[in-house]
C-alpha cells in the first residue's frame, strides 16, 4: 500500500477487520518491521486519540515518531500555487513537503476543514498537496472531509461486538455549541457502505450530509423512527453541508439518552460533551463503546502502518 488517506484505499474491509483483530491479540508481533524507519506526524490542529494511538502504533512496529505541531512550531506553510509570498505564510508547500520527506519513510497529516470555502475543503488542499510534493508515503489523520483512520475504527469496534446477522446501525446527528466538521460523520458512512449492516443516517432537516457520500442510504428526518431496534448508535454532530459549515440550530431534543438507546450500544468518536451529545447515564453505561473505540484506534494505525512498511 502506497498510502492511506481515504476510507476506500481499504480494498475488503472484513480482511482488514481481521487483520487488526491479529495484531489486537500480539501488538508486538511485528516489532521489528519498522526498525530504521520514522514516521513523521504534523499536526495543523489539536489531538489527543490521533497523536497517541498513532504514535503506539509506530512503537509497537519499532519506528522511530517525530512530532511537529505545525501551527506553533513550524514557519507557516502556502498552499497556493503561482502566490506572491509577501503576507503571514514563509514557507511554501513545495519545499516543506519535499525537505519533510528527506526526514521521513511515512508522513502523517492532520488538518480540519475553514467550514468556510466548501469548495476549497472538497479539494483537501492539504492533504492532496502533500500527496503531490512529498516523496513518500502519505497517512491522514483526519482532513477536512475524511478521517479514515476512524472510519477504520468504528468498523472493527462494531464487527468485535456484532451478535445478529445484520445489525442495524444508525448515525445519529446530535447537537452541539458550535459548528463541526463533517470528516468523521463521512468516513464513517463509507465505512458502513462497505459492511453487511443495515445502515440509516438520522439528522435534522438541514443537516443532510453530502449526497454523494450518503448515496442510497436511507435519511430520516425523526430521530425516533430512526433509531427503533437499533444495535448501535453513533452519535455526531456536524454543521450544516448546504448552507455550508452553519449551524441552523441546536436542538437538545436530538441528545442521545438511555431512554432513546435502548438495549443498543452507543458509539462516538471522543471528545464527547456529556449532557449536550449523550447524557452521562449513557456513557457511564455498559452499553458504552467509547473507550474501547478509542483503544481500538491503535490497531487501525497499527494495520495502516504495516501495510505502507510491507511496501517499503
């Protein structure tokens, strides 16, 4: 594997599932995979289960990580080609790419969305820019409308807790105080398309992601139809795609609680805002996913890791 920056360079996902249940069982299998190799991380946003999970990931291959949080510690980059350089940026993407990869075998990205320019984001300027000008292998870890390390997550945590045939799974839209990006809610749709579930999205009318990703998979618009004889919930909260990165308003009737959840398992990606997103009865239920979702980040690294190493 060449790179990994969107949820479908998984070629058969239930073989990866499979894969990262191997390397759950003996972290340490492959230690020596990665020795003499460094994985570069650059960080233009915040994280806490990116920047862990995939710096474990690294050691438990025995690669040597480096991190750099590129918005404070880095001179700051232009993306735009043929610009007159004479504002805030110093450096340009074609330099910073090239000159990273000479201290790189694999880069890692992480850069949000403006929520601004929607054009701008569908381009993932930032992550394609690097998959232009570095000169090895790319991983994103979340851009601004994917994040396939989390997609890859929550399919794996699902298949690990699957009792039914055919589950039913359902991507509930929750409220928040501010406006969110879309990448999580997107990866994990296209992570769904890929399983045997039965898979709806429920969301205020408004809140409708892009139809391109939600292709034939079935929108309510009532959140209590939608959830009926659901096995898991994942909720999310994420701005508006049409008006795009608006927030049309914050209903707190959509909040997640155990009443609405039933005997299903609840799943969210972490940061979680108790009493806003899902109620704490929830989340300090046994019906909580949430923190062996986040330990699961790790293997999900861990396969992407191995897979770009096998094709060093």
């Amino acid at each position: 594997m060449k790179k990994y920056t969107h949820i479908n360079d998984i070629d058969d996902i239930y073989s990866w599932i499979k894969a990262a249940n191997n390397i759950k069982s003996d972290p340490l299998k492959d230690l020596g995979l990665g020795k003499n190799k460094t994985l570069v991380m650059l960080f233009f946003n915040s994280s806490l289960r990116t920047r862990l999970s995939t710096q474990k990931a690294a050691l438990n291959l025995g690669m040597n990580p480096i991190i750099m949080n590129v918005s404070g510690d880095s001179w700051a980059i232009e993306f735009a080609d043929e610009t007159i350089m004479n504002g805030n940026t110093a450096e340009h993407i074609k330099e910073a790419a090239a000159v990273v990869s000479q201290y790189a075998d694999v880069i890692a990205v992480r850069a949000f969305p403006s929520l601004k320019d929607k054009e701008k984001d569908e381009n993932e300027f930032v992550i394609n820019s690097f998959l232009k000008y570095a000169s090895v292998p790319i991983v994103n870890m979340e851009s601004s409308i994917g994040h396939p390390l989390q997609g890859l997550t929550d399919a794996i945590t699902i298949a690990e807790h699957t009792i039914t045939a055919r589950p039913k799974v359902v991507l509930s839209w929750a409220p928040h105080i501010k406006a969110l990006p879309h990448a999580v809610g997107n990866s994990f749709i296209q992570a769904m398309q890929k399983m045997d579930v039965e898979f709806v999205i429920t969301n205020p009318e408004g809140y409708d992601l892009n139809p391109e990703i939600t292709k034939n998979t079935p929108i309510f618009h009532n959140q209590s139809v939608a959830l009926k004889e659901a096995d898991f919930v994942y909720a999310k909260n994420w701005s508006s795609y049409d008006d795009y990165g608006k927030v049309l308003k914050t209903d707190s009737n959509w909040m997640i609680t155990k009443e609405k959840l039933g005997s299903a398992k609840f799943m969210h990606c972490l940061p979680v805002r108790r009493n806003v997103v899902v109620e704490d009865a929830v989340l300090d239920s046994d019906n909580s996913l949430v923190i062996e979702q986040a330990n699961n980040r790790t293997f999900a690294a861990q396969l992407v890791l191995k897979k770009i190493l096998e094709n060093l």
